[in-house]
C-alpha cells in the first residue's frame, strides 16, 4: 500500500464522469453533509467549448541532454510524445570551460552554440517549438564573473554587433530557423543575467530586434522576459514599453515569469493588458517562459498552473532549477534516473522513470483529448480546474488541484446536457490521485481512488471535493 504520508501537498484528483452503471458505492450523504466547511467551488461548463487542447503548459527550460550537436535519444521518445511535449527553451547554460560563451572567445562559443543545436534538434524530432536564449550564448548565464562584459558597455556596440553576425549565420548554416523562437535577454532586471541600466538594455534590445526581423525572416521574437509581470512603476516594464512603442520593435510574443507565490499567470494576463494601453502597444500571444519555483513544482503546483494557463490561453514552460549538467537533463524536473542529485550523477547515465509531476502531464497530453471546456477557478484563487469532453458523460475529464494549499474545494459542473445526460438524474466519477515522493522520487501510476455516483437536476453536478486523508482512507 502506498503510504499517504508521502503525500506533501493537498492530492491533485483527476476525474472522469461515466455512466452510472459504473457506480460501485460511496457516500454522497456524509460528503453533502460537510459541504458548508468547503474553502470554494471551481466550476466547468460543458456547454461552453473552448478550442481544441493544444497543450500550452507542456513546455521547460533545458531538459534536454546534450550530443555534440545532434539529436540526443538518450532519454526515451515516450517521456515526450506522452505528455504532448511543445516547447524547449535553451542556449548552453552552466557548461563550463571550453563552452562558456562568445565572450570567452569562437571556440567557447562554438561549443556553447553545439549544445543549443543539438537541444534544437531533439525538441524538433518531436515538432515542438525551441526558444533560443541569446544571452546564454553571449555567456550571461550566471556564472560569469562581475568582470564579464555585456553589449554595449561604454558605448562600444562592436563586439555585440559581430556576435550578432556570427549567431545569424550559423542559424541560417543549420537549418535552424524552423520552429524557432528567438528570445534577446532573460531576466535584465534580475542581478544574474544583467548587471547594467535599463537604457542600455533597451539600446540592445533596439539594435537586435531589426537584424533578426530582418535577415530571419519568420522566426519569432520574444521578449522581454523579465522575472515578473507587468505592475505599475516598475522600471523595466516601463522601460521597454516606452523604448519599443517609440521604436516599433515590438516583438511577436510577450513574455515574463511567474516564479513564486502569490504571482498568479491569471492576474498576469490584466497586468500585460493594462501595460500594453499604458504604451499603446498591440495584443500579442503571451509566453510565460518560465513558471514555478522550486517549492511550486509538484503535482498540485503543475496542475493549478496548468489550468491558469489554459483558461487564459498563455503558453508556459516549466522553470528549471538545477545547475551544469543536470540542467540539461531530466525535462526540467519531470524525471529522475540514477544518482540524479548526487555526486555520483552522469550525464549520460540512462535508466530514466517519471517522477511524480510527469503523471499529471501524462494525463494533461495524452487521456485529456477532445475540446477543452470554460472553467472558472475557485474565488479565494487557491483551487482551479482544467477539463476537456467528448461527445459522452465518460469522455469528460477534469484535473484539479489547489496550489498546494490544504482544505476542500468542491467542482461543479454544468451543462450535463451537452455530453447526452438528461436534465436530473444520477452520475458518476471516477477519481485518481497524482502522489509526489520529492524532486527525483519515482512515482508509478496514478492512484484509483474509487467511483462515487451523485444524484443531480438543474443539468449539474456538485461533486464534493476530498479532503487528503479521508480521500485515501475510503479504500
Ligand atoms: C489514461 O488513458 C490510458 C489509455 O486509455 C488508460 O490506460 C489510463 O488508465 C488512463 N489514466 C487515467 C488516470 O485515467
């Protein structure tokens, strides 16, 4: 039996509506019953379709084993293809001497360039996108020293103008353009990454956008992936607002990062439209390239995120906290392997199992297929779901979660109709639970937690929510 004490967070439930011949017992009475002590409802709206799913949290930062510049199968296809995997985001951080940059010189850019190919290369095998991180080749990623220098310093743009010429030919050299998105700077408003002023950042960012517009004729341009969403008076935001709505150099995709608690990717989409009118900037698709702290990566994280960004149409890709080589390995955090963590680590050591976050996005890409549904979270903000249906009552699925907060929320779901259910009736669901034994713990499939019918009428359904514990023990 598996022990639920290893259960940190409050359980992620799956459920699937099916038939009513399927009931197999619970007690709807005792669960009604403690309905006033529930922290809130999310709701999903059968009737409301909401586009085909196309995935759009099933993205990291790095991830991907280098091999040379090629493709890398060492990790297996399955590890992707299961969880629809759709963004890559990369450029040959945290590898050491002779790999650290343009800035230690062609050789240590040549080599740093030959891991972003070859991370281009896997991520395309699997037609996802890749995000090049162009500050990463240049050598900003981190581990330079307070010495290194960056574009433009003292007004001398020489050196950025002949990486520029350099990137742009080896890209075009390597059939790299396709499915490639170009990101100009990570985080300039953050120590690690940038380390000059506002004004010299936004000079960059003017020189770099015309000549990758230009002479990379449909590759995208992302930015300004700053570490947090837009909020008024902040200096980097309005900086760029300023710069690009004065220069035109608006780039295709707006990005940032939603890193910790309480930023919320739903409250992020009102900021970027606030921003975007305070400079008269136009709408673009949004790219959160990076979410989740560490302390926010765990199933019930995942899925809380997962649904934020469906519901508001912004693709995401989990961040990745792991240094030098581990960094590009494990698909930001979703797997583990032998001595994953430990100084006894190889890069390319094999014998790869899903830890538990890799379950939810399993499920999210492979058992969530149809048409995606209108959801509502829960008002508190701290319980959301994301939900797709067929045509009938058993193709529904729903994948809820708080973010990682214990209590009970309920799910209501409407529009019974819509998948041939009469107005009142009975129906049942089927849940499952997505366990996590820590960062590189493995974690086998999701736990059946049993069938439960509920009467219903008005065309809906209130489906109490379970509380961790008691959930476990209906077993
Ligand atoms: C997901 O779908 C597969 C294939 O149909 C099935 O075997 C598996 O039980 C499903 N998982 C859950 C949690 O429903």
């Amino acid at each position: 039996m598996p022990r639920l004490a290893l259960v940190p967070l409050l359980a992620l439930v799956a459920s699937g509506l099916s038939l009513p011949s399927l009931v197999q017992g619970g007690s709807l009475g005792e669960q009604v019953a403690k309905r006033q002590d529930r922290a809130g409802t999310a709701t999903v709206s059968l009737s409301q379709a909401s586009g085909t799913p196309a995935y759009l949290a099933s993205g990291f930062i790095y991830g991907i084993p280098d091999n040379s510049n090629q493709v890398s199968t060492q990790i297996p296809d399955h590890f992707f293809t299961d969880i629809k995997f759709q963004y890559c985001r990369a450029g040959g951080a945290q590898l050491p001497v002779p790999s650290r940059g343009w800035i230690y010189g062609i050789e240590e850019y040549r080599n740093r360039f030959g891991s972003a190919l070859s991370n281009y290369r896997t991520t395309r095998k699997f037609g996802a996108r890749f995000i090049l991180l162009v500050h990463d080749l240049w050598g900003a990623d981190s581990t330079q020293g307070t010495d290194a220098p960056y574009p433009g310093d003292n007004g001398d743009w020489t050196s950025y103008d002949r990486y520029l010429t350099q990137l742009i030919s080896d890209l075009k050299a390597n059939n790299m353009l396709e499915g490639l998105d170009i990101d100009i700077w990570n985080e300039p408003d953050g120590s690690l990454f940038w380390t000059r002023t506002v004004e010299q950042w936004t000079a960059m960012w003017n020189r770099a956008l015309p000549r990758f517009r230009n002479e990379l004729p449909g590759v995208i341009i992302m930015g300004p992936s700053i570490s947090n969403p837009p909020s008024p008076g902040h200096k980097w935001w309005d900086g760029f607002g300023a710069a690009i709505s004065r220069s035109g150099n608006i780039p295709d995709v707006y990005s940032w990062h939603s890193l910790s608690y309480p930023l919320d990717p739903q409250l992020s989409a009102a900021d970027i439209a606030t921003w975007r009118n305070k400079y008269g900037l136009p709408a673009r698709p949004q790219n959160i390239n990076e979410y989740g702290a560490p302390d926010e990566q765990s199933p019930a994280h995942s899925a809380w995120h997962i649904s934020r960004l469906e519901r508001n149409n912004i693709r995401g890709l989990r961040a990745n906290w792991a240094s030098v080589y581990e960094l590009h390995d494990y698909m930001g955090n979703l797997l583990g392997k032998p001595g994953a963590g430990t100084t006894s680590y190889n890069p390319h050591g094999q014998g790869y199992y899903p830890a538990g976050e890799w379950h939810v996005y399993k499920y999210y890409g492979t058992n969530m297929t149809g048409t995606r549904v209108a959801t509502a979270g829960s008002a508190d903000r701290a319980f959301d779901v994301y939900a797709t249906r067929g045509s009938t009552a058993n193709s529904v699925k729903i994948l809820a979660s708080s973010r990682g907060a214990d209590g009970i929320w309920d799910i209501k779901v409407t529009g019974l109709d819509a998948v041939g259910l009469p107005v009142s009736g009975s129906v049942s669901t089927q849940t499952w639970r997505f366990d996590y034994k820590g960062k590189y713990g493995e974690v086998g499939t999701p736990v059946n937690l049993g069938v439960v019918v509920h009467q219903y009428s008005n065309n809906e359904v209130w489906v109490p929510g379970l509380e961790k514990r008691a959930a476990g023990q209906r077993r």
